[in-house]
C-alpha cells in the first residue's frame, strides 16, 4: 500500500512516506484520494466508501483497516489446507511468495 501511494503522489521511493503522517501533509487532495481509493479497490479486491481516506488518514491507520476488511477477526488460524501448503514451500518458492505479499501491501 505504501508504494502505491508514493505512486500516486509521485514520490520517488515509499521509503520517503512516514507511516503515521497524514495523507494531507502528502499533498493529497480529494481527486488524488479518490484515485488512490480507486487503486486501493483494484488492488485489494474489496469495495472501499469514499470517505475512506478522510476516515483513515494515515497509511498505517488505512493499512490496518483494510487488513480488517480483508481478514475480518484476524486472529482466526488460517484453513489447515493452507498451513500445509506454506510448510511445503521450499526457501526459494516462500522468498518469491514473501515478495508478492510485500508488494501487495505496501
């Protein structure tokens, strides 16, 4: 999440971005709040209110609630079909997998 919103705001690393600064001190206005929503949307897979940025105004208070979206009571263990999946990854397959997720969530 946070790469695509140094995307948007066209920062040249997120590396750049604090993570508990808020959106506004970015330089996000409402019409780059709706692009970063709408690419949150495509992204995530999940429908977002328009308020969404406002209501979450920083990265990391946006991160956390669109994990909640995404693992509603996230402190379920994950189906036992996927635990046997992940334990039978080799150390290269789990580095390929690690760095998709890294990069779907920054």
């Amino acid at each position: 999440m946070q790469a695509k919103v140094a995307q948007i705001l066209r920062f040249d690393s997120p590396d750049d971005l604090d993570l508990d600064a808020r959106f506004v001190e970015f330089g996000l206005d409402s019409l780059a709040a709706v692009e970063l929503k709408n690419a949150l949307e495509s992204v995530f897979a999940i429908p977002l209110p328009t308020s969404t940025l406002f209501d979450y105004p920083a990265i990391g208070a946006l991160a956390e609630f669109i994990n909640q979206k995404l693992a509603p009571g996230g402190t379920e263990p994950a189906p036992r079909a996927v635990e046997d999946d992940v334990q039978n990854l080799t150390d290269t397959e789990a580095d390929a997998e690690l760095s998709e997720l890294r990069k779907l969530a920054l």
